[in-house]
C-alpha cells in the first residue's frame, strides 16, 4: 500500500520542476492528483515558463504509476480560475484530501522593475491563498495543506537586497515570509478540526527557475554574464552543506510525508529542506 493510497491531491506549478516531482511522488505512492498550471510565460519573469506540453508530460508520468491525472491550465493569481479548476477536479474524482501550494516564479533582476515585485506577490503569495481559499469548503477533518515556501524567507532582506535595487529579488522574499506566516496561523484555525498547515522551504533547487540567467547573475553579482558553471561555485554560499543545490525529490519527500497519516499530529511546521542554510544566516540564542 502506497503512504497516501486512495487519497487525491491537487499541486499547482505542476507542470514541471518541483511542482512535477511532487505530483509523481504523490503519484507513485497511491494518490489521483489534479495538475495545475499557468503552462504560458508571465512578461516580467526573464525565463520561460512551463508549456502545456509539460503538464501533459506530468499527466503522461503520473499515468505511468498506474494512478489518475487531470490537467488543468489555470492562473493562481485568478481567485475564479482556482475556483473552476478545483470544481473539476471534485467532479473527476469527488472528493480533495490533500493540496499543494507550489506555484512559484522567480523574477530576480527583471528589467520590468516594479511589475516584477507585483507578479512575484501575485503568484508566490496571493496565488498560494487563492489555492487554499478554493479548496478549504471541500476538505475534509484531517485533510493536509502544503505550501512551498522558500530558505529565503529566513533571510534578513535588507541585507541581501539594496533598497529598489531588484525589485523582484525582494518580492521573492517577501512573498516566501508571508507564506510562511500565513501558513502558521492558517494551522491555528484549522487545528480544532485536524486539519493540517505546514510549509517546506527549500534552498537551491535544481529546476528551471534556479538554471535561469537572472539566478546566475543574482547568485555572481561579480560577473557580467555568469554561466551556469560560474554559478555553480557561487551557489553553494547559500547553504551550510558544501553544494550548490538539492534536488527537487528531496523536496517531494518532505511532501510526501507532510501529505501522509505519517504525519497525522504535524501542524504549524517550518519545515526546511535547505543543507543548513538557516544556520549559515542565523546565531543561536539561549
């Protein structure tokens, strides 16, 4: 028996990268899941976005571990998107046990300055309350949310970032600690009914968001135009462990278990896949 056997889960950003990884390990441990994406580019985000013949591609490897797949293309920043593309789901499989907040965009050096700061809110932070608002009338007791937050979010901004210098760097920042605040008192109300909050917060993540031009150059400063070799040993300044990145399966494992009965008295959670990158940025206190 698979750890979520019989279960549905919904994951946005499902196309690809950590959004993909986690549908196919929810996938390959029992449960129908409910594939969403934008799957079409946001102008402020210097990188390509996800295609629908990505998220048809999660649907193809989901198909494979004999379990279910719906595909659906839906905005997270659209509250009435989320809204229908939850309504399809509940009418494909009937009921929704465990949701995925993962949609994420990184627009760091973004030549559209102030529009990148409203997209990377819009997707990161609103598009996780959008995802959580639709689903929250058809949970069940205890049912289990997971929002993807980010090591950045324990970063001090005004260290990291220079005031108005990259406004979608310090948006990033932002949206991840608002995640995560919402996330803790979300737990809170929840609780009476066992319904569980958590939220994982990787480092470095080795998708296409972190292979991207704009994290070369956020991650070498010192460069004009880094490589992805150039980044790979400024990487590593991110975490305690010597490496540049983890893989997005070491983020769907904590996923995995967050979803899980496994983890039936875990609510409230902080929980950091990040090779000790909050202890390179924070001292102990007695």
């Amino acid at each position: 028996m698979g750890r979520v056997q019989g279960k549905v889960a919904l994951v946005t950003g499902a196309a690809r990268g950590q959004g993909r990884s986690h549908a196919l390990r929810l996938a390959e441990e029992g449960a129908n899941v409910i594939a969403i994406d934008i799957c079409q580019d946001i102008e402020s985000v210097t990188y390509p976005l996800a295609t629908s013949k990505d998220l048809q591609e999660t649907v193809r490897l989901i198909e494979k571990t004999d379990r279910r797949a719906l595909a659906v293309e839906a905005d997270v920043r659209d509250a009435a998107q989320l809204t229908k593309a939850v309504e399809s789901g509940l009418a494909e499989f009937g009921s929704l046990d465990i949701v995925v907040a993962n949609a994420g965009i990184a627009p760091m050096k973004s030549p559209a300055g102030l529009q990148s700061w409203i997209d990377v809110i819009g997707v990161n932070f609103i598009g996780v309350l959008n995802t959580v608002h639709a689903t929250l009338p058809h949970l069940q007791d205890g049912a289990s949310i997971i929002a993807t937050g980010s090591a950045a979010a324990f970063m001090p901004n005004d260290i990291v970032q220079q005031p108005g210098k990259d406004a979608g760097g310090s948006g990033y920042m932002v949206a991840k600690n608002g995640v995560a605040n919402y996330m803790h008192e979300l737990a809170r109300t929840l609780a009476p009914r066992q319904i569980r909050a958590n939220v994982v917060h990787p480092t470095n993540c080795d998708t296409d968001m972190l292979q991207s031009d704009a994290m070369y150059k956020s991650f070498r400063p010192d460069l004009e135009n880094p490589t992805k070799e150039d980044a790979a040993l400024g990487f590593p300044a991110q975490q305690a462990f010597p490496i540049p990145w983890i893989d997005p399966v070491d983020v769907s494992n904590a996923v995995v278990y967050l979803a899980s009965d496994e983890s039936r008295y875990v609510t409230g959670m902080q929980m950091r896949i990040d090779a000790g990158s909050y202890l390179k940025f924070h001292a102990f206190h007695h």
